[in-house]
C-alpha cells in the first residue's frame, strides 16, 4: 500500500489545498475554472502531442477500448433504466453520472503520479476521446437530439483546437523556433495543480447530505465502469500501460461537467451535483484499491 501512497495523496493534497482555500477566501471559482478550460489545459495537450513518443496503434487501441466501454456503460444504464422502469428524469441523470469520468483535473494527476510520462500521454488521449463524447454527443445522449449542438458546442472550446495543432506539428515534424515550445510547457504543467485547486473549492462550495441514489450511482462510476473497462482491454489485448490507463482513467469519479450538461439538456441537477461529491470522495477509497489492481 505505501507504493500506492505517492499516486494518491499528492493529488489529495492539493484538493484538500483548494477546498481549505474555498472555505477562508472569496476566490472566483468560474474564473479558475476558465483559465484551465480556455488556456491551461489545451497548453497541455499541445504540449504533450508535440513532445510525445506514442505510437499511433498504441492510441488508436486505447480509443476503441475507450468507446467499446462507453457504450457497454450506455447499455448497461439504458437496460437498468427499462427493468426498474425509471423516470427519464432520473434516466437522464444516471447516464451523466456514470457514462462522463472527471478524466481531466482528476485523471490526469492520478495517472501521471501512478504510471509517470508515458502514462501521462495516453492518459490525454483518452481525455481527448472523452471530451470529445461529452461535447459532442452528450447533449444527444442525455436530451436524445441535439448533435448539432454538441458540435458547435465543441467547435467553440479551444480543447479540439489544441489537439489539431498539436497533432499538426508532430505529423509534419514542425519545430517551434524561439523555445516557444518551453512557454506552452510551461503553462500546460500549471494545468493540473490548478484544475485541482479548482476541484477542492468546488467541493467546499457543495453541501452535502448522502442518499442512496446517489451512493449506488457513484459506485457504479467507481467501481462497475473500470470492471468493464478491463474486461474491454483484456479483450483488446491492450499492452500493460495502456490497459493499466484505460482502466484508471474508467475508475475516476463523475465529471464536473456532467453537471453542465444536465443542466443545459435535462436531468436532475441537484442528484449530479451530490453524485459528484459523493464519487470524488470515494475515489479516494475505491482508486488505490484500482491502482492495486491493476499494477500486479
């Protein structure tokens, strides 16, 4: 357990940061939340697209493995949501709850403490393949139309540009002259510590009074997803890093934009919100036990 310890704790403690932060200063939590939206996070897929090392069949398998178990988990809501005969309300809301992992602010942090840089970049990956469901297919997922709108939705966030432009230069082996390279670095490691700190504000922003709807939704995030998730790569035959990524990135808890998008597409806003808390304090359980797991 102590070998587990180093992938966890330093990213609990910068939450923790961040939550003490929330609770004794009036810090613009949607201010931060644009900064690494608009600026930090898309510096650190450009960066981490241009520097990296990673074979296109090792990403284009840690992808499929990544859409075969959003849709097993699509599945697996849609038929629980038929034999207990839910609400679509409630139907809605389960499959943003369980369906969309905070892969970013949390997954990335985990991943990159736990398995280093090569993890770290195909980590990105499926970040990119997540956010990519989320924006451009959530609204429909969730709403049951909307395609269109998740795309212009996604079009608008610099997040699909960055990946563009950073798939641009490492395919046309471009070098950024002037050391520009070093001042996208630079901002793209500000990512992670400051997506955190947002986390822990907005965990000390969220009361909460667990329920079991939400608790039975949280573990299905936590738990029922990366079992799938491995089952999925198992069947890939996905190498070890890459199984060990798709897993974890599967075990994070409930993305904080899951959120935005019942709020915009329908669903029951205030089961999210706590769903939201009620995984991200879990994960703190359920990860290193994943990490375990998956490491022997």
């Amino acid at each position: 357990m102590t070998t587990l310890l180093p992938a966890v704790l330093p990213v609990g403690l910068i939450i923790l940061i961040g939550f003490i932060v929330g609770r004794f200063f009036s810090l613009e939590r949607s201010t931060l939340a644009q900064l690494v939206l608009y600026i930090l996070s898309p510096a650190l897929v450009v960066d981490s697209l241009y520097r990296t090392q990673l074979p296109f069949a090792s990403s284009s398998k840690l992808l499929i493995g990544f859409v075969l178990t959003s849709t097993a988990l699509y599945v697996m809501v849609w038929l629980v949501a038929k034999l207990f005969r839910l609400t679509p309300s409630l139907s809605r809301t389960m499959t943003a709850i369980v369906m969309f992992p905070n892969n970013g602010n949390m997954g990335l942090p985990v991943v990159t403490f736990a398995l280093g840089t090569a993890g770290l970049d195909r980590a990105i990956i499926y970040m990119l393949g997540s956010s990519f469901l989320m924006f451009c297919f959530g609204p429909a997922i969730i709403k049951g139309k909307d395609v269109f709108q998740g795309l212009k939705l996604t079009f608008k966030l610099p997040l699909i540009w960055a990946m563009l432009f950073g798939i641009s230069l490492r395919l046309l082996t471009i070098k950024l002259p002037w050391e520009l390279d070093q001042g996208i670095q630079q901002l793209g490691a500000a990512a992670i510590p400051i997506a955190l700190i947002v986390l822990g504000i907005q965990l000390s922003q969220t009361s909460f009074k667990p329920r079991i709807k939400e608790l039975i939704f949280a573990l299905a995030r936590l738990i029922v997803a990366p079992g799938i998730a491995y089952g999925i790569g198992r069947l890939l035959q996905l190498e070890i890093l890459d199984l060990q990524v798709l897993v974890l990135q599967s075990a994070m808890p409930t993305a904080v934009n899951s959120y935005i998008i019942v709020s915009e597409f329908g669903g029951d806003k205030d089961l999210v919100a706590k769903a939201i808390v009620a995984s991200t304090l879990m994960s703190f359980i359920t990860l290193p036990i994943i990490l375990f797991l998956v490491s022997n």
